[in-house]
C-alpha cells in the first residue's frame, strides 16, 4: 500500500526517459503515420502533425513562429496528397532532414507512392527539393507563398477545397457546385499534361 505512491513515480520517470530518447530514434514511417489533413493542427492555411508522442507542441511552435528548424517527428502537409517528414538531427544533410512523400488517399487510407530526399517528383512532374531548398534558410524548406519558392499552380480556393474532400476524413464534405467545378478543372488540367 505505501509502496502505491512510488511505482507511481518510477512509471512516470521511465515515460520521461522513453519519451527524450525517441526525438533521436529513427522515425518508423508507414502509410499509418498519415491521416486526414483536416484532423491536423492548422497554421496559416497548412497543417502539421508530430509522429513523436508529446512533440506536436513544439512543431506547433516553430510553424506558428513562422521561422525556425522544425523538430524531428514534424509532418507538414498542404494538400492531402503531398507530405514531408522531418527525421532526426543528421539524417540527410541535404533536406536538413526532411523527406519528401507522394501519396495517394482514398477513403480506405493513405498509400505511399514515392519517397525520398532530393529525388521525389510529384504529380505537376515538380521536384519537391528542388522547389523547397529555394525558401530561405530561416524557413526550413517551408515555401508558403513568400518564403523564396516558384509558386505552385493552385489557388487560394482550390487548395481549401482540396483539404476539405481529403477522402480519409471520417466526416464527409460535400463541395458546393462552384467547388465541384475547380476540382473538375484542375482534373482536366492533369489529365491535359
Ligand atoms: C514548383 C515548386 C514546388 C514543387 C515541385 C513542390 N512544392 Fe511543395 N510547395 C511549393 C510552394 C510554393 C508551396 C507554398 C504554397 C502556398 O502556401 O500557397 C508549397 C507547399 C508545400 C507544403 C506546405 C508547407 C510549405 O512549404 O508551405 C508541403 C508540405 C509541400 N509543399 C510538400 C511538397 C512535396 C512533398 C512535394 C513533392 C512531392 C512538393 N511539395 C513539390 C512549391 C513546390
């Protein structure tokens, strides 16, 4: 019985000691690691997440801040189908430790069709490094639209829809026609290339 107050506190001390030892474990990434864009934390009109248990705060931090290096864990994500991933400290000199991925989603989950660090090229036929080592250093590779990256070819309305019919989403949203028409639009543009 007095022993009670003790474990307690053994347990909490090997959570702590777990927890500070996995911001520098390698990242285990799967198509489990991503879930619907809308379910993440919004900044600014993106959304980031942290696969590292207890770190979103800090991931939230630097986003919010609009500068600074990102944590290892951090998930970044625009629209549903792209995403990068920060890993630990010295995991690729050349991404400042960033990997790039290519998804597809449907309602059935997500599937990681490409990844990598300086080769992913996504759907546009646009290398992800390419377009991101552009943004100033005190950005860590996130563009946003002033940070020093060619723009993409997506509007403000469009990007939105897009996060809001990210098929995984449990709760569905219906576009209205005009944002029926833009999806159909940038379909036909793909479709066109
Ligand atoms: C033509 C250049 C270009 C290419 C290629 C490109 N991006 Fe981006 N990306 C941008 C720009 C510009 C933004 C910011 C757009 C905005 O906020 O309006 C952006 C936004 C993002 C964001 C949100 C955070 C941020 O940087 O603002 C993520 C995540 C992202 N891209 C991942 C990827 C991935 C993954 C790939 C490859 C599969 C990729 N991008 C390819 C230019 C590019």
């Amino acid at each position: 019985m007095t022993l009670r107050p003790l474990r307690h506190l053994s347990g909490l001390l090997l959570a702590f000691v777990l927890g500070s030892a996995h911001a520098n474990e390698p990242l285990s990434i799967s198509s489990d690691s991503f879930q619907c864009v809308t379910d993440m934390t919004p900044v600014r009109g993106f959304y980031v997440d942290n696969l590292i248990a207890g770190k979103l705060a800090d991931t939230v931090a630097v986003a919010t801040a609009e500068q600074g290096q990102y944590p290892p864990g951090s998930v970044v994500q625009l629209v549903p189908t792209e995403v990068m991933v920060k890993h630990p400290k010295g995991f690729n000199a050349a991404t400042n430790d960033w990997e790039f991925f290519e998804l597809s989603v449907s309602p059935q989950g997500t599937k990681i069709d490409k990844r990598g660090f300086v080769d992913v090229v996504n759907r546009f036929g646009g290398n992800c490094f390419a377009c991101h080592i552009k943004a100033e250093q005190k950005f860590d590779f996130i563009c946003e639209s002033d940070h020093g990256c060619d723009p993409i070819p997506l509007s403000l309305q469009v990007k939105q829809v897009l996060q809001k019919t990210d098929p995984r989403c449990e709760e569905k949203y219906l576009p209205t026609p005009a944002e029926l028409k833009m999806l159909q639009q940038l379909a036909a543009s793909l479709n066109a290339r």
